[in-house]
C-alpha cells in the first residue's frame, strides 16, 4: 500500500519538476522514488495485510508482483535519458504517465475486489493509450493509439459486463466471498466468468482478440512498446491469475477447457506468424503474443504453484524483452530502420551489442543457461501435473517455431556482413542496463531457485 | 406500471437500432440521445433514482453535447466522402459488417442463455439479503445511501479514481497542446 502511494505521489511530484523545469532532476527523482516504493514493497512481505474494507490485499504475491513492476519499470528509465527529448520538449509527461501505469499495474496486482480490479485496469490502459500516440507529428503513432483505445474501450465494456454479471450471480464483488458463494453452477456467474475472460484477454493480447498488438507495438516508440510489452502484460497476467486463482478457482472445471483453447489458438496465432516478419518490432510483437501463449498454459494449473510459474517466466520474460527491444532501439536510431537486414555485421561492430541481443533472443526461445529455459519449464511442469500433456506437446512445438524465427536476427549479427556499418554508440545508462539484464539473465538462468521459491 | 417500463425499452431498442444500422452520423448522434434517457428511465425502475439523474447530466447532458460539438468541429468534406463511400454499397448489411454482426449474435446468444437458464428469484444470496433486512423498499434516500458508501466501504477506489482522472487530464492536456510550440 505504501509503495502505491509512493509511486502515485511520485508521479505528481515528477508533473511539478516539469513544470518548474528542473528538467536534470526528473530522473533521478524517479529511480529514487521508485527504489523507495520497491524498499517498501518489500517491507510488506509476509505480513498479509488487508488494506480498506477488503478492497486490497498485500499478500506475498502482490509484493513479489508489485516489486517486479517497479524493477523493470527502473530499468526501462535507465534507457530513457536523451530518448523523451528528442520526441519532444515536454518530458515530465512521459515519466508522470508511466508512473500513473505503474500505479495501475500495483492495483492490478494487490486487488481483492473486483472494482478495484476495474480501476487498476483502467489507469494502466488509460496512461498507455496517451503513452501510444505520443508522437504526435507521426501518424503510426496515432494509429496506434486510437486503435489501442478503441480496442481497450470495447475490452472494457466486455471486463464491466462480466464484472456486473458476476455481482448478479454472488451479491459480492469481494473475491474470498465470491469464491464461497458456492453460485459456480449458475449459468449467470458461468457468463460473467467468459465475459470477464474475453476482457482480460483482449488486455494481454491472447488470441483471437490480439489483432490491435502489432499495429500498436509498431507505432508506438519503442521504450513505450518495451514498457507495453514487460510491465503491461506482466500486470495483465498477474491480475488474470489472481482472479482466476482466489475468485473462479472452484469453478475450473467450466472454463478450464476455453482458457486450452484460448492457449493453443495463441500459440499458433503468434507463432506463425512471427515467421514471416522482416522488421524486427513486428516480430517481437508476435513473439509476445505467443508468450501470452505459454503463460495461459500456467493459468490452466490454478493452485499447482502456478503463480511461482507465473512469476518465474514474466522474470524472465521482462529481463529478455528489455534487452531485446531496448537494442532494436539503438540498431533503428542508428541504421534508420528496424528491418531484420539493419542487424547485419552488428557483431563486428558492437560485440558488446551483438551478444547482449542473442543472449536475450536465446531466453525467450527458451534455450537451457538462461532464464527464459526455466521460464518454459516450470510453465510446463505445472502443466505437465494437471495432466495437460497434449496441450504441453503442441507448446513445444511452437517453442521449436519459436527458435526458428528467434534465430533469423542472430543469423543476421553474425553471419552476414554489412560493409559500410559503423559502431554504435552506446550512453552509459544503456551500458548499465544491458550489462545488468545480461547478469541476471545468466544468475537466473543457472540458479532457477534464486526466483522459482519466492512464492 | 409494466407498461410504462414496455414503453420504455421499446424506445430505447428502436433508438438503438437506429444508430446501430444508420448512415447518418448527425441523426444517429439524435437517436443516441433518446436512448441514455430511455436507459435513466430503466434505472428510475431499478429504484436507483441517483443513477438516473447522474445518466441524465453525465451522457444525455455532457457525453451527447460532446459529441455534437466534436460532429460540428469536423470537416465537413471528410463527412460527404465518408457518406459517398458508405452509400455505394446495398443499404443495410454488407459483407464488411459481418464479424460485427457475428459478434454482436455472439454475445446476444450468452445473454439469452443467462436469461433463461437463471432462476431468478431463487438467488442465495437475495435469500440473504431479506432474511438480514438489507434491501430497498423504495422510500429510503438513495443519494444518501450512496455518500455513505463512496465515504466508508469504498473509499479506497473512490481515491484512487482521482489517479485514474488527473491521468487522464494529463494526458489529454498532452495531446491537445498546440502543435506550433512543440
């Protein structure tokens, strides 16, 4: 509860910075403020507390969850000195818009009711379609951010309608009293349960209701589809289980089936069609979609430790993307596109670069050594317990897909040349960053228990 | 009275329809209207008679004005070009409506599998609820019921909806700011 009110209040004082221009001071008051939200985050560990007439609940998934966003949230701010300014000259904006996303994605992550869930949802969603079109003068970036909040509003509507259905069904929007109600069997809480699955899918991009994602990660910026891809869809995913986890867990038997469905559908979907992209973006946008692909699979096996398995692959997921997306902003800067050709000869001109970008593309295929390995595994290893081995075969395969695609720009740095490419330079923040992704990509990846025994 | 709610949710249903099928954005603005006060009508039915005058000054009064203003902002070139492309096609449904129309169907056949598949006067918890005396006879002050409960059991999303608007204002104040400047 402290760190939401830390990082609410952060984000107005980071409005005030901007508007008495103290423009140097913006970032380090934001890491400083977000270290204090995570420290505080971290105080609540344990202690299980109730905050407001049940409204939230700080248990330890919340923290762990909590203080993953804001972790990441610090190292997308560490690669965004000199990235605001050159969009525009108002750059308080940016920082006070993401925190107030972040904000959102604490809520998301703590709810136990489902108003808050509501309101959680719709502060990330809200400061993100701003976040989307925030190049104003570029008409991608309009696109995306008209479509992002026409696809988020219809979202919303169906989030509401089930929201209201399950009201009718229970008389509670308490989730520990919506999970005794013992109302499972009624076709009202049956619709309220697909209608609310409908809404949270269109949020984390799961099939059939992904078509906005590529469109949007294309036209936003690319720390802002960085920030869409790690904090956004690891809050959505942390919401989706925790509803599905401490409200809908009885009720398993009916939507177990749907949320298979859901999953082999998004496996496909992304997977596929990943293969046929040239530009870099658009295939990190697919590349998500199929990972929300194998996070469904963990939905599947509510109460078998899938909310470690959850928390262990948005890890790894989060570290990897950040890296990932974080280098395809360099490469575009300074070769002007992000066409898969751009990466030729990168690993002879930026060693450094070349490595960082396999290393990341390696763990979210999902190749042994690093985090992204252990991410699949325990995924499928709950799974695996459920006794969903059919759906864990077809997982494997699109992990193998998956290798494929992942494969083709590592292919590009290392196998072909580019002979008029120059080395590109790196900030010191970006050196940071990356070098510390790459260390935590390798300490998770061949110490899985560091993070798969927190929850 | 049961007519007067019949009454009602026909005019609403038609009104609804008509911005549904119409090509006429200013007329379908007009009908839009009719429904958000035929809906306030349904509330006043469902004893929430603090929801209805919000629905009135909220969507009929501001949402509806809104939209009017922004139809009356908008070049009307670009208005002519949308009719004289919508126009060349048959009248009323047209392969381009087809998911929509799907969906639309889709979500009709839940709605109407929850309506008769749900008994509804045998819910445990309105057993419940009249069993403890907590329900609404219709002379109690709903206004006052709604302050009570903003202030005490949800006080929480109540404040946190004020993140919720001033990060919405910002960001509009962002999008809306002059482009000479930037």
């Amino acid at each position: 509860m402290t760190s939401l009110i830390i990082v609410s209040v952060l984000a107005v004082a980071v409005l005030y910075l901007g508007l008495f221009k103290y423009k140097t001071a913006l970032l380090p008051v934001s890491v400083t403020g977000l270290l204090a939200a995570a420290a505080m985050a971290a105080m609540d560990w344990d202690l299980e507390k109730m905050y407001f007439s049940e409204m939230m609940l700080f248990d330890n998934y919340a923290v762990a969850f909590s203080i993953l966003l804001i972790l990441t949230t610090l190292l997308i701010f560490g690669l965004s000195r000199n990235y605001f300014e050159k969009i525009s000259n108002n750059v308080a904006e940016y920082y006070a818009l993401m925190l107030f996303a972040l904000a959102g994605g604490v809520v998301m992550v703590s709810f136990h009711n489902l108003a808050m869930l509501f309101i959680g949802i719709e502060i990330l969603s809200i400061s993100l379609y701003v976040l989307a079109g925030i190049r104003r003068k570029d008409p991608a970036s309009n696109e995306a951010s008209l479509k992002y909040f026409l696809m988020g509003a219809f979202a919303t509507g169906f989030l509401l309608f089930g929201t209201a259905l399950i009201y009718g069904a229970t008389g509670s929007f308490n989730l520990a009293a919506i999970a005794s109600s013992g109302a499972f069997e009624s076709a009202l809480f049956r619709a309220g349960v697909l209608l609310m699955m409908v809404g949270l899918s269109f949020k984390v991009s799961v099939a059939p209701f992904h078509t906005w994602t590529p469109d949007v990660y294309e036209g936003s910026p690319g720390l802002i589809a960085m920030f869409m891809a790690t904090v956004v869809k690891t809050a959505g995913f942390a919401a989706f289980l925790r509803l599905f986890l401490m409200a809908f867990a009885e009720a398993s038997a009916f939507w177990a089936i749907t949320v298979a469905i859901l999953c082999i559908l998004t496996l496909f979907a992304g997977n596929i069609t990943a293969v046929f992209q040239d530009r870099f973006k658009r295939l990190l946008a697919w590349s998500s979609v199929s990972h929300a692909g194998y996070l469904l699979l963990a939905i599947l096996a509510v109460g078998f430790s899938a909310s470690s398995a959850v928390l262990v692959y948005t890890i790894a997921y989060s570290l990897a993307s950040v890296a990932a997306f974080g280098i395809m902003i360099l490469v575009s800067r300074a070769r002007g596109n992000d066409h898969l050709d751009s990466f030729n000869g990168l690993a002879r001109t930026n060693p450094f670069l070349a490595f960082t970008l396999t290393l990341a593309v390696c763990s979210l295929a999902g190749i042994p050594l690093t985090a992204g390995f252990f991410g699949k595994f325990y995924v499928f290893k709950v799974a695996l317990a459920q006794g969903y081995t059919w759906l864990v075969v077809l997982a494997v395969i699109n992990a193998m897909i998956g290798i494929y695609y992942y494969f083709k720009v590592i292919i590009a740095m290392y196998m072909k040349e580019n002979a008029n490419a120059v080395a590109i330079q790196l900030n010191p923040g970006f050196r940071l960053v990356l070098s510390i992704v790459v260390f935590l990509i390798f300490l998770f990846g061949i110490f899985p228990g560091l993070i798969a025994n927190i929850l | 009275m049961t007519a007067i709610f019949y009454i009602l949710a026909g005019i609403m249903l038609a009104a609804a329809c008509y911005v549904a099928v119409s090509r006429d954005i200013a007329r379908a603005v007009f009908c839009f209207f009719g429904v958000l006060f035929a809906m306030a009508g349904l509330y006043i039915f469902a004893l929430a008679d603090f929801v209805a005058v919000t629905q009135i000054l909220v969507y009929a009064g501001g949402v509806v004005v809104l939209m009017i203003f922004a139809l009356m902002l908008t070049d009307k070139q670009l208005l002519e070009n949308i009719r004289r492309g919508e126009s060349s096609g048959p009248r009323l449904f047209r392969a381009r409506a087809l998911p929509s129309i799907l969906l639309a169907l889709a979500v009709f056949a839940v709605l109407l599998q929850v309506i008769t598949a749900v008994d509804w006067g045998n819910m445990a918890w309105r057993h419940e609820a009249v069993a403890a005396g907590n329900r609404i006879t219709g002379h109690e002050n709903m206004v006052e019921n709604v302050g009570v409960n903003l202030m005490t059991r949800y006080l929480l999303p109540f404040e946190v909806i004020s993140v919720f608007l001033l990060a919405a204002l910002i960001g509009a104040a962002y999008l809306a700011r002059g482009r000479t400047n930037n």
